[in-house]
C-alpha cells in the first residue's frame, strides 16, 4: 500500500512539473503567427 501511495504522488508531481514546463515552451498566437519563416500556403 505505501508504494501504491508513493507512485501516485510521484505522478501528480511529475504531471504538474510536465504541465508547468509545457505552459512555458508554448508560444502566444500572436507570436507564432508573426515570424518571417512562417509557410506561406497559397500564393
């Protein structure tokens, strides 16, 4: 039971590390959207 409760709380805590990480690589849309190398579809 105790390594029950171990692994669960090292996944909590391993998913809000995850989510805190990807929330500060994610771009706002107007930055994604504003760069010169952007793809071009369509002429």
């Amino acid at each position: 039971m105790k390594a029950f409760v171990i692994a669960c709380v090292l996944a909590i805590v391993i998913a809000v590390i995850g989510g805190l990480v990807l929330n500060s690589v994610q771009q706002s849309s107007e930055q994604a959207f504003t760069y010169s190398s952007s793809v071009r579809l369509g002429a």
